[in-house]
C-alpha cells in the first residue's frame, strides 16, 4: 500500500465544498468514506472526471439518515447491493458501502457488507480501478495498482478466470479498459482467461454487451484492443458478423479522424467492420437490442449506394434525395478514410480521396429541396383526389428531379395541365 501518491491539485472536483462536506459527514463517528475507482484513475492519468463514486464503512440505512440530516437528497439506487445516490449541490455521488461478493453466477451477485478495504478492494475487476482516495488526495492502493497505472498495464485483480466467472462482462471490460488506458500488449494471462472463457459472454443480456462495446468504441483509439478481441475470439462471439469482413477499416477511419478533425462517433467505427448487407444488419440490430435510431442508421447506411469518387454533385443531389444523407455521408467516410490509407503507395487512391473528400464536404452541407407542388395545387386544376393525382403528382417529381430540381413551380403546373388538357 502507497501514501506517498496524492490526487489532490489534480483537478478542481476534489476540492468542490459538497464532496468534502458528503465526506467528512460519512466520516464521523468512527465511520470512513473515501473516493473509489474511477475518479483516482483519470485523475492520476490526467483525464477528466465525470463521475466521482464514493465507498464507505457506513451501511446504507446510515448513509441515507447522515446524508439527509446533511441537507442532502439520498436516493436509493442500488440499496440492495449498499449504493444510495446522494445529490449534493445538484451533483449525484454514488457511496457504496464496503462489501463482499457472497455468492455469483457469472451476471449477478449477492453481496455481504463489510469494513474491510482491502477486502473490498480485492472483489473489484482491475487494479487500476480498485484505488481510493481520502478527502485530501491522499491515494490508497492494496493491489498494485498504481505501479499498472504507470506502467499503462490493465490486470485483473487475482486470478483472471476468477474474476471473469464471477461476471462475464468483465471479458469485454477487459478490452474496453485497454482500449482506454492500456499500453502495449494486454496481459498476457487476461487475454487468455478471456479467450478461454469467452462462450461466457453468450450469458449477458444483449443490452450489457451493446452498452460495452459502444464504450469500447468511443476510445480515441480501439484499433489495438479489437485486434487482440479478434486474436482472441471474443469479437467473433458478440460480432459474428465480422467475422469474413475484418477490421482493417477501423484503423484508416481513426486515422483520418486525427489527420481531417472528425468526432469519435461509435456508429460510424461499428460500421467499418460490417459488411453492408441489409438482412444482416436488421438481424444484428434486433439481437443487440438497439435502440430504433442506431438501428435505423444501420439498415439505411446498408441500403446506400456505394459512390465512386468521380460521381457529379448533380448525381450525388438526386441520390440524397431519394436516400438518406446520413447514410450516404457514412458510407463516403469510410471510402474516404479507407483510399487514404492506400493514398501513401497508390496515386489512384489519391486522386480517389480528392473525389471521395470533395463529395463528402458536399454532402455535409447539402439540404434538402423542397418539391414546389402539393395535391392541392392539382385538385385546384380539376384533378380529383385519387390514384391519378397521386401518379402524376410522382411523375412530375421525378422530372423535377432529373432536372436538377431546377423546374419551377409555374413550369410544373404547366406540365400538369398539359397531362389533364383534353386531346384533339
């Protein structure tokens, strides 16, 4: 254990007056409250802190009776497994009382609440995140793992398999974390407890594995994590439909993300390593349990046509509004992301990701026509609401279409007439 490590200057979080207040109330009488995981993790990484969790030796009917006469909210978030979410300052802090897991089945498990921190510490997935901090900055380590921090070393806590067993997520947080913080090779025994142990992710709900893997996304780069999540297997497991297709294009697209200034987006990466098949995409969707509008991005940037890079911006217009511009922008990224990439060794794919940049610029900036008849203006020509109105109606979109969306409204109407006008 180290007392020679502080957090404290390291950001202004650790000095917010309702954090030291919630501490020093959870601290009195004999009790202790320290700041837990994350938090002491990013801090001493130099990251942002988002969330700060707090663990204690205060039961939860304790810390809910402190924290109220405090003046603070508690709200019982997780009692059962000792968490109460305590708002102070409008900010929520989790506090979770010390404990013990009890007994698991590779989702769930039953806990016993207890006082001692290196227990607590030990039950926890990896050294990294198994760091406390007293309210002055003070840092507590009982498992090594500020050497790992230093190191960029991501390890289980004990024995690897142990840990998996004890929650198969812990399989894809392995990677996650790497992805995050890691450096290197990941350990080498994790990596094949992992391997080993993979069919355990077949337990999860699809919404836990979904939720991983788009924060496994999000790291500024998790090109090496899912290559060692495919060396293992694992990534077959949840993302069968990788399998044939590769993730080559994950590592272009986070180039070009650093070299052209585009934001992380998870959806976008996800795609790299699918094959663009609508059936598969619809069936990937539904197994993940997406929500409607990540599904929807799916099935739309699978239905896209594929563009080549010498296609007109009058062609690309007519394409956009027919289609879905969001699709057509992702697929545009990836051609773009993946001809620079060749860019270095192929004059032709330089001259492809001038045309596929062009285009993609083009299609950020588009917005969308709008068609200058309604069925309105057609019944106003004695045309009755019916299956003919809304033909012609089409066909005269179509011709406004084709014409570069250039034929007004009067041309239009013209037409129309000319359609109803009786023949000789």
């Amino acid at each position: 254990m180290s007392d020679k490590v502080s957090i404290a200057g390291r950001g202004d979080w650790l000095a917010d007056e309702h954090l030291q207040r919630l501490l020093s109330v959870l601290s009195a009488e004999g009790e202790e409250a320290r700041i837990a995981g994350g938090a002491v993790r990013n801090a001493l990484l130099g990251q942002p802190v988002a969330d700060v969790d707090i663990a204690t030796t205060n039961l939860p009917a304790e810390t809910m009776r402190r924290a109220k006469e405090a003046g603070f909210k508690p709200v019982p978030t997780g009692i059962d497994h000792g968490t109460i979410t305590v708002v102070a300052g409008g900010r929520p802090f989790e506090v979770t009382t010390l404990r013990a897991d009890v007994e698991t089945d590779g989702r769930h498990a039953r806990v016993a609440f207890g006082r001692d921190w290196k227990a607590d510490a030990e039950r926890r997935d990896f050294t990294i995140n198994a760091l406390y901090a007293e309210a002055d900055g003070t840092v507590i380590d009982f498992v090594g793992g500020l050497a790992d921090i230093e190191a960029q070393r991501l390890r289980f806590i004990g024995d690897p398999e142990a840990r998996i067993r004890e929650d198969y997520l812990r399989i894809l947080r392995f990677f996650r974390f790497f992805a995050w913080y890691g450096g290197g090779r990941p350990d080498g025994e994790g990596l094949k407890a992992c391997a080993r142990l993979k069919e355990g992710l077949d337990r999860l709900s699809a919404e836990r594995v979904w939720a991983e893997l788009k924060k496994l996304l999000c790291a500024p780069d998790p090109s090496r994590a899912l290559l060692w999540m495919r060396q293992s297997g694992v990534l077959s497991r949840i993302l069968p439909e990788s399998e044939k297709w590769g993730i080559d294009g994950i590592h272009a697209l986070v180039r070009a993300e650093g070299d052209l200034d585009w934001p992380v987006d998870a959806m976008l990466r996800l795609e790299t390593m699918l094959p663009p098949d609508a059936v598969r995409m619809k069936d990937l969707a539904k197994r993940m349990r997406m929500s409607r509008a990540e599904a929807n991005r799916l099935d739309k940037w699978a239905l896209a046509p594929a563009v080549r890079p010498g296609t007109t911006e009058g062609t690309l217009a007519r394409e956009l509004y027919e289609g879905d511009a969001q699709a057509m922008a992702d697929r545009l990224a990836i051609a773009l992301s993946a001809a620079r990439a060749r860019a270095a060794e192929d004059d032709k794919a330089l001259l492809e990701a001038g045309g596929y940049a062009r285009q993609l610029g083009f299609v950020r900036k588009w917005t969308r026509p709008e068609f200058p008849l309604k069925g309105a203006d057609l019944t106003a020509l004695s045309i009755a609401p019916g299956p003919t109105l809304g033909t012609l109606l089409r066909r005269l979109e179509q011709e406004w279409i084709a014409s570069g969306f250039m034929l007004g409204r009067d041309a239009l109407l013209e037409r129309a007439t000319e359609e109803v006008r009786p023949r000789p």
